[in-house]
C-alpha cells in the first residue's frame, strides 16, 4: 500500500504549517476529503470510521459559521475533529485560525495547515494528488508516448525496437511520457494512467548511443508528464505462420485494472516504419473512438456492391 504522509501533502502543494511544533509524519489513508460542517453544527452520528480518516478542509462556509459560536461552542464543536485518527486539518483562502482549535491542536497533536487557494481549488488539488498517490502501482515493461492526443503504450521482447521508435515519434513532435518502465495506475474504472518512475523522468536509453534527455535535446514539447493510456501496441518478430489482422472488424483488448485497454499486435521486419504504423494506429483509434470505423464502412461498401452485382 503506498504512504503519503502530512509531509508529502505540505511539499506538494506548498501549503502554511500553522502548527509548527507538530510532527507532520502523521499517515494520509484515504482518498476522500472531508468538509465537516455538519460535524461542526454538532451532527456527528456520520463522523466515524473512514470519515475520521479523510483530510479535513475548513473551507468558507465552515470558517464563517465557526465565527457565529461563541468560544465555548466554538471549542465544543470542533473537538469533534481532533482524533487520534485525523491526519490534518486545512484551513482555505487564508482564513485565520480559531484560538481555540490551536488549544486543540497542541492537546492532541493534530496538525494544522493553511492555504491560499480558493476552497474548491484546495479540495480538487489535494483530492488529485491523493488519487495519484494512494492508487495502487504496476509497472510494465515498454515505453509511454502520447501521439496525437493518444496515450499509447508500446510493449515487446527487450530488443524489438521500442525506444527507437519512440524516438523517432518525439522527432516527429510526439511526446515522450516513460520509456523502459510505465508506472500505470487507475484513477477510476475506464481511465488508466501512466507516468515515469522519478528517477527516469525525461531520459530514453538508445543502443549504440545510451541515454539522452529528451528536454534538452528536444525542448519541452517533446515530454510529458502522465498521459492516459488508451492504446497499447505491442511489437512481436515477423512470424510467417501467423495470420496478422488485415481488415480490422473485431478489436482484441487487454485488460489493465479493471480497464480494458484496445490493443494491436504490430509485426517487426526490415523495412517497416514502426513510427509511421503506430502513427496511423493512433489516428485510426482516434477515429473509432469518434464513430468512424474504416474497416465496417469497407465492408459496407464491399457487401453493397456484391448486393448489387447479384441483381444486375
């Protein structure tokens, strides 16, 4: 299971640690967050098991209901919230922070922290990194392009060729997300994404030459940082006894999470341009994806005109 602690939270967002004499190791296990007011009018029958888990945001209604309690309620109210099991609590648009909840974070240890962010700024950027972070990680051998807005991950036997086609689909103006080893991970049932583990972010090993950084060969454009993966093509030798799919009609999948992922099996030999055939991939999914099928409208067309013949 993966670890994401209050400090990671602080160093990814760059929030304020208001309470400065509290560790920030404490260990974030949910995915949800929570906005607790009705915790804080002292419905609390909900406030229990995971609920007590989740990231806590005080956010623009909160704060400004917090200032109609006097300091007894106030104080009464937001006990609620202090629990061994509370990672952190997180304060919106700067609000400032009750003296009496500082009383409470101090006895309890739980820290507080502040951000300048809007509320439903905060709320959707930690939800998206707690979803990236928290979820659960595969790694595939093969390298992770984005070509024309298609996320394709391409796989095969070490040697088949994969990083120098990926190279040459960068030198085309395609980007490069991971080469070698794609981290995937579901944010949710249909969306699979992949990304570089830290240390090979930018690089592409070449044979013959080794390996390059892509940013500063290429510039910018030619990477990315996470991409859904919609597509995956996998390289295999030319194989004379196998009858390779010439028309198109049915699509064979594979299976990622709890994501079926559409995939195509690209024969290997000299004198075929991988880089142009999973260009051409990628556009022909593209079209599917939008209602477009080439091979169901040639068979159309092809049994169309057979009808035709047969009447004449």
């Amino acid at each position: 299971m993966n670890v994401v602690t209050v400090a990671d939270l602080v160093q990814e967002l760059k929030l304020e640690v208001i309470t400065k004499e509290i560790s920030l190791d404490r260990k974030i296990t949910e995915q949800m967050i929570s906005r607790p007011g009705m915790e804080l009018a002292g419905v609390i029958e909900y406030f229990r098991d995971s609920a007590k888990r989740r990231v806590q945001i005080i956010g623009t209604k909160e704060w400004l209901y917090l200032q109609t309690l006097d300091s007894q309620t106030r104080k009464e109210r937001a006990r609620v919230l202090f629990t061994e099991d509370t990672p952190v609590i997180i304060f919106s648009k700067n609000f400032e922070i009750p003296e009496e909840m500082m009383e409470l974070a101090n006895e309890t240890q739980v820290p507080m922290l502040r951000s300048q962010k809007e509320t439903t700024v905060l709320f959707t950027s930690i939800s998206n990194y707690l979803e990236e972070a928290l979820s659960p990680i595969e790694s595939v051998h093969g390298v992770l392009v984005d070509v024309n807005g298609i996320g394709v991950l391409i796989t095969g036997k070490s040697s088949i060729g994969k990083s120098e086609t990926a190279l040459e689909l960068i030198h085309r103006g395609h980007q490069l997300i991971a080469d070698d080893r794609v981290d995937i991970y579901e944010k949710e049932p249909g969306l699979v994404v992949g990304r570089a583990p830290e240390l090979l972010q930018q690089f592409i090993e070449v044979r013959g030459i080794g390996i390059i950084n892509v940013v500063e060969m290429f510039g910018a454009r030619a990477y990315r940082h996470k991409k859904r993966v919609t597509l995956m093509i996998e390289l295999e030798d030319w194989n004379n006894e196998k009858i390779y799919n010439r028309i198109g009609l049915s699509d064979e999948t594979t299976r990622l999470f709890n994501t079926d992922i559409t995939k195509i099996t690209i024969p290997v030999r000299p004198g075929r341009s991988i880089a142009s055939l999973i260009e051409v991939a990628a556009m022909n999914h593209r079209l599917k994806v939008m209602g477009y099928n080439a091979a169901e409208a040639f068979t159309n067309q092809l049994n169309s005109y057979i009808q035709n013949k047969n009447n004449q």
